[in-house]
C-alpha cells in the first residue's frame, strides 16, 4: 500500500470525526481543534467558501489564514460564520507589517482575528544579530500599535531561526528582545525537531509566550508527515503544555492529499488530546 493510498484508508475510517467536536484537554476548558489553512491552499484558491466548509465538515473548529484569495473581509467573516469556525489568527508577511500595517489591523478586526502572526523571515532579515534586532524592535512597535486595537502579535518560527550566531541564536534574540507584554511566538513542533531543539524544555521553560502552536508530524528522515504518522513524542509535548496551550494547528506544508491529510491528522490529535 502507497502513502496515498494509506491516506485514504485512514481517511475513510475517520470520516464520521465531524460529527464529534474535537478538543484537547490541556486545562479546565477544552482547546478546540485547529487547521493552517495553508494546508488546503490550492483548495482555497479554488472556493474559499466551500474549503471552509469542508474543513468544519471534518472537525475543526478554529483556523488561521495564510492569505484571503481575493475575499473582502466582509466575505470572510461571513463565510466563517456559515460553517461555525472561529479564525482567531491569521499570518500576514513582514513586508505587510511594514507597508500597510493600518489595513492589516483593520481586516483582522473586521473578520475577528485575535492574533497577527509573522510567519517568517527573508534572508536579509536574519543574517546576523543585528538583524535580529532590528526585527526585535519592529514587532515591538508593531505589536503596541495593534494593542492599541485589541490584537495581538505573534512570531512563527521555521529551523534557521535556531543557527548559531556566536554565543546565542536568532530565536534567543527574539525571546529576549520582543517585549513579552507585546510579542508572543507561535511555536512549530516540526521545524524546532528539525532544528534538533527540545519542543517541550521550549514549552516549560517559556511559560505563556507559545499560545499558538503548529502541529505537524516528521518521519526519520527529516521529510514532513501528518500528526501520528512520524516520531514526534506528540502526547509529552502537550502533557507537557497542559494549561499552557490556548490554540494549536495542525499543518502540513506539501501533503500528496490535502484533505486526506488533514482527516488523519484530525483523528490522531483526537488520540492524544483525549
């Protein structure tokens, strides 16, 4: 049997997971499950509407956008409350955070982000310590004006966050410079394993600055899988973030099947958040 085709098997046997709200159990109230919908891109270049009906129709209930495919606000919102999901976050690109920064904080009110996610960094943005803090300082003012507004910031991190720059790294320099009052991180479980860091000594020892949390899985290899079907110790991270967790999700960057994929990982975060 190939990967696709396992896919779809496992897919079949979930296919009633909509019917069951899923949540992780990580304090006294449930954390409801959550999908990038950067997973389901060439979906939602398609029909933004019907995508997002789909996802709900599998057992999500939160998302976070990665781009609106020519939708207004207005349409946005009002496809998100057709299908009953909330979209508390949404990834927006440093450029946009430095040229339209006002637009950006009012289409996030608009359709009802709580946070604004910086999902990555260029190549300029990151070759050196200064370059680190230069961005330090510019999430800093950004996130003061989107207090201002009721939002919130937050950084994405990939595994070159986590290169050596002497005696320290890029990540340590955000942590430390980013005012916690301000800028919180949004901590993904597969590219810090594949940057060779401890996801849960980074979930204990920072303590409320990952409220966000994307959960994809890694095969031996390094090569990226759904949740379950790698090596990632998945139930010790989130023991290990119970109460700490507001909202996690799952994501796949380049899967064979997009919804298949997603099925799959709905069902094994079903597991171990039960």
């Amino acid at each position: 049997m190939n990967r696709r085709t396992a896919l779809k098997a496992i897919a079949a046997s979930t296919a009633t997971l909509g019917a069951r709200p899923a949540s992780c159990a990580m304090g006294a109230a449930p954390v409801p499950l959550g999908l990038q919908l950067y997973t389901v891109r060439a979906d939602m270049q398609q029909d933004v509407e019907r995508t997002l009906a789909r996802v709900a129709e599998i057992g999500y209930r939160e998302v976070e956008f990665a781009g609106y495919f020519g939708r207004t606000p207005t349409q946005v919102a009002a496809a998100l409350k057709a299908t009953g999901l909330a979209a508390p976050a949404t990834h927006i690109s440093l450029a946009m955070m430095r040229a339209e920064w006002d637009k950006v904080l009012d289409d996030s009110a608009a359709i009802g982000h709580r946070w604004v996610v910086v999902p990555s960094l260029g190549a300029a943005e990151r070759g050196s310590v200064d370059a680190y803090m230069r961005v330090a300082g510019e999430l800093n003012a950004a996130a003061a004006r989107a207090k201002a507004r009721g939002l919130s910031v937050a950084y994405h991190n990939h595994d070159y966050e986590f290169a050596s720059l002497g005696n320290t790294d890029g990540h340590a320099i955000l942590m430390t410079e980013c005012d916690p009052a301000l800028v919180s991180f949004e901590l993904d479980l597969y590219w810090i394993s594949r940057a060779r860091r401890n996801a849960i000594e980074y979930v204990t020892r920072h303590a409320g600055r990952f409220p966000l949390v994307h959960v994809k899985d890694m095969m031996p290899d390094g090569s990226m899988a759904e949740v379950g079907a790698g090596t990632l110790p998945f139930q010790r991270i989130f023991d290990a973030a119970r109460g700490r967790l507001t909202h996690f999700f799952v994501e796949h960057d380049n899967p064979t099947s997009p919804f298949d994929s997603i099925r799959v990982s709905a069902a094994a975060m079903k597991r171990f958040t039960a």
